[in-house]
C-alpha cells in the first residue's frame, strides 16, 4: 500500500523539522502516489513548498492546487503560515503542514520517494500474487462465491457480488459488520461509477461483471481510497468470476447464491445472523415472516429443481438442490397467510408432476429458527420415504413411532434393542418371516387381517407366526410383547433406510 500523509509526518527525517498540522486534520489518511517540489501536482501526489514559493495570490493558488486532486501541501517557513491560507485549506478539507527549517525538503524528498518506491515494490509483487491467485481460480473452474471469498481474502475488506436487479448473489465480510448488507437494494442503487471501475464516493471500488455488450451484474469492494493493487484485485476477480458464469450461462446466478446460502446453513458453514442478512439481500425477508421448511424427495435432485421450478417462481423462498436427491425450499409467508392452505396447495401442485414426498416442518417465526426447520424437514423427508402417507404433506407428528426411531436410529441403545428383539429373523433367509411380524404387528394382533395384508391363507399365517415365535422365544399373544416388537421393527427400518 502506498503510504498516507501521517506516515509521511511520522518519518524520522521529517519529524526533525517538527511538522504541525494547520488543516486538513481528517485527511491525513490520504495516500501519497508521488513528491512534488515546484508548480501544481498531479492527482495524489504531497506538494512540497517553502514559503517564498508561495505566490501573492496565495489562496487562489491553494484552491487550484486542491482542485488538482493534491494529497497535500507542505510549507517550510521559520515563521508562521499566512491565517488566509490556513482558513482556506480548512475550508478545502485539504491536508497543510508547516515543516520547519531543521529539515531540508530534499532530505524529505528522499525520504518521501524511497518509502513510496518500497511501497510499489510492495503493491507489484502483491499485484503478482493477484494475477497467480486468480489464475488458478480460472482453471480450477471456481465458481463466483469461491472467487468472492478469495477477493475479500486477498483484499481484507468486504466483497459483494449482485445482480442487475442490485441483489446480492455473494458475499464475504471478511470479519467486518454484516451491516454493510442492510437496505442493500436501496444503498447499491446509490452507488454510480462511470466507466469499467471506478471508486464511490460512499467508499465502495466498483467493477462491472460481464463479457462484451452483456453485463451480469458488479462487484464491489468496501474499501478507503484503493491502491492499484485492490483495482487489479477487483477487475481480476469480476474477469474470472465472468468466465464462471459463461461457463454456466443457462443457470440461474440468483439459484445458486440460494444454493450456496441454504447449503452453507445446513452445514453450519453460516450463522442464523448472517443467513438472515444475505436472505434479505437475495429478496427473501425471513424476519417479517413465517418461515416453514419444506424438502420434496426424489430420485433426483436436478431432476427435481428443473422439474417444480416454475412452481416456486411466485413465492418468496429459496431453494437448493441437496445432494440425498431432495430439493429443500424455504418459504417465507407473510403473517397473515394460511399455511396450511399455501403448503397443500404447494404439495398438492408438486405431487401431480412426479411421485415424491412432500415434507415440512412447523412454522417458526425467526430466521433464527431457519436451520432447525430446515433440518426438521429433512429428517421428516428421510423417515417419511417409501411409506404411503393419506395426507397431502408429512409433518413430523405424522410419523409417529416410526418417525421417533428415525430420529434414534444412530443411538446404541436402540440399535441393541433390535438385535435383542429380532437377532434370529435377521439371518438371511427369514425375510418372509419378518414381512408376516410387521404385518401382524401393524394388525394389532388381528390375524385375519394379517393374513389378508399378506395374501396368505390363515393356516400359512398360523404356521409363520409359529415358527417366529419359536425363533424369538416370545409370546406374540402379548400385546406388551407385540408393541415391543413394532418399536423394534420400526428401528431397524430406520436404521436401514438411514
């Protein structure tokens, strides 16, 4: 990084002629590209003068020099500086320093010059490593929130990437406030730059996102007055970032970015508060809502996103893709909304497309509450395949004792109650014999009804619960004995199917 106006001051060869700041006090951040001893600067270069330099007009001098675009004006006197100019640098905001004469403006000269070549000695080898970086990047094929991750790395400030619609697709904070993403919309459309990059006066770096005449959207870097390093890093990172998205030009850049944010809160990988923040840039204000989780399984993930896709283009959700071949979608209704009326509606326009399981959480009212909704759903969809449900979606509550040992089906205990109730029929060969078990067991012990679910006579039923009751050495008889038995043929389910 080019060096500021105080660290310029703070130079040993400066400080000897006991530097004192008149005005401009606030901008000694400024940096300085360059010295200037005699006429105008150019744009961000420290002006160096003694006072006989300084001529008769000099507050007309010192506006023309501030419009210059000068980082700031030293004045070497053994007297004082003139109020007139010191009034008008104050109303300038325009760094004046008086230096006195124990210094030469050549020693500081010196001084000054071979701290900013340090400086562009530093910024070309970090320039390289950018240009090395981001190569790499390109021919890993990363995608645009791996690249974003990287620029907010690189840069230490927060990157966005949005849209043309000034929603945002990606974001990294690195470790700043996640408030940078408040009133996004609103606040981004605020920010105007002219030409490919160019930095807001709101102290935002801005490059454009596209290739040739279609522009996808910008990037933008929250940063003070950026060195040429953090413009290379930011035009760098939107190039690659454009070739990510030619390369996948016939998806949806805002899908992914829901994607990556409800993968990223079921993995953990993001926090409730930033999830909540990132929803509501995306669009989706999970605050004022009532937030319901719903995953349709499937066979096929992709299969699913493309088929019920259109479904979804009317609510206000996100949706993701999940790799166990379920879409996962989050709803955000508005308070007043029936939800069970929006979820029948959804499950039912769902379930006419394709064979699958509708399954939903409770309403919560927090996007707080997001990721255990969503894993709430989940787990619901996961227990809930492969059965025959009479309700347009399953809940948890539908699941009843076979939903429980899902949820328990990692759990020794239950494991062990298993081999305890149903080691023999677990052999190989006895796969009839446990289909008659669970028939008679879901019969509540009616055996004409067991017979009937398994199209067997009565007499075969007969000889086959003999023979597992000898295996077992249990009296199927006993109603304590057969719910014993249902829990455990509903964990070994579980456990199967896990």
């Amino acid at each position: 990084m080019l060096p500021t106006i105080q660290q310029v001051l703070d130079l040993d060869g400066v400080r000897r002629g006991e530097p004192a700041v008149l005005a401009g006090l606030r901008n000694l951040d400024r940096t300085v590209r360059w010295v200037h001893v005699a006429g105008e600067p150019r744009c961000g270069e420290l002006l160096l003068v003694t006072d006989s330099a300084v001529p008769p007009d000099g507050v007309q001098w010192l506006e023309r020099v501030a419009a210059t675009g000068v980082a700031g004006v030293v004045v070497q006197t053994a007297g004082v500086v003139p109020d007139e100019l010191v009034h008008a640098a104050q109303r300038l905001a325009l760094p004046l320093v008086r230096l006195g004469t124990d210094t030469g403006l050549s020693q500081v000269t010196e001084a000054v010059l071979a701290l900013v070549a340090a400086s562009q000695v530093t910024e070309s080898r970090q320039c390289e490593e950018i240009h090395r970086r981001f190569t790499e990047l390109t021919r890993s094929g990363a995608g645009a929130s791996t690249v974003v991750s990287h620029a907010a790395a690189m840069a230490k400030c927060p990157v966005v990437l949005e849209n043309t619609a000034h929603q945002v697709i990606a974001f990294s904070p690195a470790d700043a406030d996640l408030d940078v993403l408040d009133g996004w919309e609103a606040s981004s459309r605020q920010i105007v730059v002219s030409g490919q990059t160019g930095y807001d006066k709101a102290g935002w770096l801005v490059t454009r996102v596209g290739a040739g005449t279609a522009e996808w959207g910008r990037l933008l870097i929250r940063c003070p007055e950026p060195a040429t390093a953090q413009v290379v890093l930011a035009e760098r990172a939107a190039d690659v970032i454009a070739l990510a998205l030619l390369a996948h030009k016939d998806e949806d850049p805002r899908l992914q970015a829901q994607h990556a944010l409800l993968t990223g809160l079921v993995t953990g990988d993001i926090l409730s508060a930033a999830f909540a923040v990132r929803a509501r840039a995306l669009g989706v204000p999970l605050d004022q809502s009532v937030v319901v989780a719903v995953v349709v399984r499937g066979r096929s993930p992709h299969d699913l996103a493309t088929r019920f896709g259109d479904l979804l283009q009317d609510l206000v959700c996100l949706r993701a893709a999940f790799d166990d071949g379920s879409l996962g979608i989050l709803l955000a209704l508005r308070p007043d909304d029936d939800v069970h009326g929006s979820l029948v509606r959804l499950a039912e326009a769902v379930r006419r497309r394709a064979p699958v399981i509708v399954a939903t959480s409770e309403p919560v009212a927090s996007a707080q509450e997001a990721r255990k909704a969503l894993l709430e759903a989940q787990q619901v969809a996961a227990a809930a395949i492969g059965g025959r449900w009479d309700v347009p979606y399953v809940k948890l509550r539908d699941l009843g004792l076979h939903g429980l040992m899902h949820q328990l089906r990692d759990d020794p205990r239950v494991q062990a109650h298993v081999e305890r109730e149903l080691g023999p029929l677990l052999k190989p060969g006895h796969t009839d014999l446990i289909a008659t078990l669970r028939s008679y067991v879901d019969s509540g012990g009616n055996k004409t009804d067991a017979a009937t679910a398994t199209n067997l006579s009565r007499q075969a039923l007969y000889d086959r619960l003999k023979r597992v009751s000898q295996l077992l050495d249990a009296d199927l008889d006993s109603p304590r004995v057969r719910a014993s038995l249902h829990a455990a043929l509903s964990a070994h389910d579980a456990i199967g199917h896990g």
